[in-house]
C-alpha cells in the first residue's frame, strides 16, 4: 500500500516539476562577465533601477546570457555616447533616453528596419548607437532575434 502512495505521489508532484525544471535555464556567470556587468550598471546609474544582483540573476536565467550581456553593454553605450553628443542633463530626459535605447533595442530584436528606415531621426540614432556597438556575429546569433509567429 504505501508503495502506491509513493507511485502517486512521484507522478503527481515529482515529474511536474523535472519538466518545468527542464524549461528553466540557468547558466553561472564568469568572473568577467561579472564585471561587465558591475561596468553596465555603473555606466546606467540613475536611470536603471536594477541592482547588480539584479542584473547577474537575470542574466543567469536567460537562455543566451552572453549574447543578453553584449544587448546591456550596448545599449549602455549608446546611451552614454547619446547623452554626450546631445548634452542631455535632467534626469526626467535621460531615463526617458534610456527607455527609448531598450525600445528600440527590442525593435532591432523583432527584426526592425535598417537604421536609414522611415523613422524619427532620434530613432535612427538610437539604432545607428546600438549597431555600432552590438559584436557584428550577434545579429546572426540564435537567440539574439525574435518572433512571434
């Protein structure tokens, strides 16, 4: 009898869980991918609000940590090289820069125009930023490009 209960109670608890584990990815970062991203989140203070922890945790979740860590160095220095060539200072404008980088980001991820597309001329720098610094073999990576269908 209590064999059966044993039985029923790997069925019904034990194999969910192996199969959601197998959904769930988690990769250990490197020493020096650690600090790429003490690098990032000193580059993004003030307008990230995640804390380095924050960062690595979710880096080590992520499928693709490595190619995740070269979208944050990027979209860090574009932000930074934006808020340069601009002369962007009020805070409220760089977070809202900020948040325009990572849109355009996922825009570049979902396979969006070429930088000389039809767009705001903002945007168009945004990309321009971002591909000048995402590794040229990221955009042909698995894992970098995105769809919904």
């Amino acid at each position: 009898m209590r064999l059966k209960y044993l039985i029923a109670y790997f069925i019904i608890f034990v194999l969910p869980i192996s199969a959601q584990a197998q959904e769930y990815h988690h990769h250990y970062l490197t020493l020096e991918q650690i600090q790429r991203v003490r690098v990032v989140k000193d580059s993004l203070s003030g307008v990230n609000t995640q804390s380095v922890m924050e960062m690595i945790k979710d880096l080590e979740k992520s499928r693709y940590p490595e190619i995740n860590l070269e979208i944050k160095e990027a979209e860090a220095h574009a932000f930074n090289d934006i808020v340069v060539q601009q002369d962007v200072q009020d805070q409220h404008k760089k977070q809202w820069l900020y948040s325009m980088v990572c849109l355009n980001m996922a825009y570049l991820q979902f396979s969006g125009t070429a930088p000389g597309s039809n767009t705001t001329s903002l945007n168009m720098l945004i990309r321009q930023e971002l591909q000048k610094y995402l590794p040229a073999a990221v955009l042909n990576k698995s894992g970098f490009l995105y769809s919904l269908s």
